[in-house]
C-alpha cells in the first residue's frame, strides 16, 4: 500500500517526534515543526505517539492513494480536497483506492499536517524517520516518490467527529522566552527594545532558523561555542536575531539571549513571511 506524489508542493517532508539521543554526534533534532498539530493528528487516527506523518509547507501537494485507508489532516488550512471537494480537517477521513489528495489555497497558517492509519512507513535513520539534510536519503519529497503504509480499516467503526480548533490561534503575535544564558549581558537598551519591538518574520527563514527583518545594535562578544536547542534565540553581531528551529545545528557561538517556550516554538512554526511577532519574557 502506497501513496504517489502526482505534484510535489513548496516543501514537502515525512516527520515524526525526531531523534533524540544523538546531539553528541552533530546531528539535529528535527522533527515535526508544530509538536502539537503533529501529536494531535495521530491522535485523531489512534496512531501511536512517534507514528510519521506528513509535513506540508504553504502549498501542498498532489497524492494519489493506490490502496484504502483513512487520513487526518491538522494544522494549518491550506484548503485540502478529495477528488476535488472539500474536506474537513481535524478528523477522520476514509480515503479510497486511486483517491486524489490535493490542495489550495492557504487560509491560515504555515504547516500542515497529513497523517495515515498506522503512519508512514519510510526509511529509518538513527531511530527516525524525520527527513534531514546529509542524513537522510532525502530531504524533501520530489514528483514520483511513493511512500508506503500499511493499515486495516473497519468502515462500521469509522468516526466522523470533528475536533473543533481555532485556526486564527496561529495568528497570535506574542512569542514566550525564557531568558537565555547571556541575557544578562544585554544592555538596558537592548532589553527594553526587545520587548518593545515588533519584529517581522523574513522571507530567509526555514527549518533551520527563522530570521527577523529588525536588527539590534549589538556590541556583545562572541561566546566560546556552546550549546544551543530548537527554540534558542542567538543575537549576531550585525544584530541580527536568529531564533533556531527543528533542523537547528547543536552548538553555536552567538550569545544566547533568550529561549522560546515550547508551546511558543509551535506558534512560530506556523507565522508565514511578513507575519510580525513580539516577545514576552514567562521568567
């Protein structure tokens, strides 16, 4: 049983909860984005908690099933239909042999999430199937990839509740941070401008960081390279801030400043270019 890629989207990647366990060796965690639209669409298909699913960034892709099951599509809205009608999101959805999956156009948010009866069940590398750059075969999907799944569906049992979510929560501006370890060694200046600030979300931003438009006049020193994490915000010295993401490098040698929440770092994951932000300190 399989899936074909008919038409790959803007930036199409398997993931799962990523690797943990092997940051001494370089490698990233990665990992779905947004934890929480990840989690709750195997949820919603009973999947298990690590089951692989599908990450599609603003414009989605064009899949065709060669075999039944069942799907569930959470996270952003990027307007998905079956055989060209609309379906819902956040819920069961029975899938038919030589079904279309496709979609359009983005209504709120920046990632969504696809999830099959059983999870995808692509390559395994250092105990993930999330999709990374010089680790895996792959690093995104590409016209004629397949990925296979397996799965047994009882049609009488199938569910058609909707799990109501309120998509306009990803257009909430205020990201929490916890202070980083050399938040102290801002200035006064800098602290108050920080809080005060809107920052924009640019167009450079990816998996690895995201990148603000706004700079911060920054005279700090480099720091001995030290460790850094999904959510950790580095300040460079053209005062650029650099909030790091899933597919993040694990040491860094720009001053620490602050640390995003986790439940912040799953909002972030779904503001798109142009999307502006502003920081609130939880500690």
């Amino acid at each position: 049983m399989m899936v074909e890629v008919l038409k790959a989207g803007l930036y199409d990647t398997v993931q799962d909860l990523g690797r943990c366990n092997v940051q001494q060796f370089g490698m990233p965690y990665s990992g779905a984005m947004d934890i929480d639209s990840y989690k709750r669409s195997n949820l919603i298909l009973n999947n298990t908690a690590n089951s692989a699913v599908l990450e599609i960034t603003m414009i989605g892709p064009m899949l065709k099933f060669h075999s039944e099951t069942e799907i569930c599509i959470t996270g952003a809205n990027l307007s998905p239909k079956v055989n060209d009608k609309t379906i819902d999101q956040s819920c069961r959805i029975l899938i038919n042999k030589n079904d279309v999956l496709s979609f359009g156009k983005p209504l709120h948010g920046c990632r969504s999430y696809l999830s099959v009866v059983g999870g995808f069940q692509t390559e395994k590398v250092l105990n993930s199937r999330s999709m990374t750059a010089n680790i895996t075969s792959s690093f995104r999907l590409q016209k004629g990839d397949v990925l296979p799944y397996h799965t047994t569906i009882n049609k009488n049992s199938l569910k058609t509740e909707i799990l109501k979510v309120d998509g306009f929560d990803f257009h909430k501006p205020v990201i929490e941070v916890y202070k980083g370890p050399e938040f102290n060694k801002l200035t006064s200046v800098q602290k108050e401008t920080l809080f005060a600030s809107d920052f924009t979300i640019s167009s450079e931003s990816n998996r690895m960081a995201y990148r603000f438009k706004e700079q911060i006049p920054n005279n700090m020193d480099a720091i001995i390279t030290s460790l850094v994490l999904p959510g950790t915000i580095q300040l460079t010295p053209s005062g650029q801030l650099l909030a790091l993401m899933r597919d993040c490098q694990v040491t860094g040698g720009y001053p620490r400043i602050f640390q995003i929440s986790e439940s912040s770092i799953n909002l972030m994951s779904q503001k798109i270019f142009g999307n502006k932000i502003r920081f609130k300190c939880i500690n």
